[in-house]
C-alpha cells in the first residue's frame, strides 16, 4: 500500500485486501483489531489504519511482537492503544536487533561491526 498525497493508493493484492475492508466495514463502523508482527517505521501500519479510519472502522487497538522505538512507532504508541510481547527492559535491545543472550550462542550470532 502506498500513501499518496489523496489517501492510500491500492495495487495488486493490496487493491484486493482494500475492497475486502471496505465491503467487511460498511455499513457497521466496525471497531477492528490491527495485528502486524512487527512495526519497525510504522508506515503499513499507518497506511493500515488509514484505510480502517477511511472507510469508516474504528481501531480498537494494535497488536504486534514488537513496536520500536522509533518516531513512527512511538506515533503509534501515543495514538491507540497497543500490546506488544517485548518486555520494557528488553526494548532498547529490540531497537538495536540485537538481544544481549545471543552471546551465549558463540561468534555465529555476534552482532555484526
């Protein structure tokens, strides 16, 4: 999906993934669940959720693995109501991709320089 500067311009499978939230969202309003597995810029999910508000549905929240800490994600963050699985004390090892504990798995998995 790409964000144009008239709203989400639709292609392909996600021409095809629009019409289905537009026929599943009218004429109810309905309140819908965003689940992404991980949101690193926050850019599909913003064009996501712009479609949802768009077409009328209303976001009852986000759910994802991991949500970074980035300007998008923390946009994301402030605005809806949100649920992640990475614990506050891991997250700044999931904005570096890197998780200390793989140090246990010898030089295969060190971070790279």
């Amino acid at each position: 999906m790409v964000l144009g500067s008239h709203g989400p311009q639709h292609k392909g499978p996600t021409l095809r993934l629009a019409r289905s939230i537009q026929a599943l969202l009218q004429p109810t309003g309905l309140r819908v669940l965003v689940v992404d597995q991980w949101v690193e810029t926050g850019g599909t999910m913003k064009a996501a959720v712009t479609l949802i508000e768009r077409e009328g549905g209303t976001v009852a929240g986000i759910a994802a693995i991991c949500i970074e800490d980035t300007a998008g994600g923390r946009q994301i963050k402030e605005k809806y109501k949100c649920s992640t699985c990475v614990p506050e004390f891991l997250q700044p090892q999931f904005n570096n991709k890197y998780l200390e504990s793989f140090k246990t798995f010898g030089t295969q998995c060190n971070k790279p320089k």
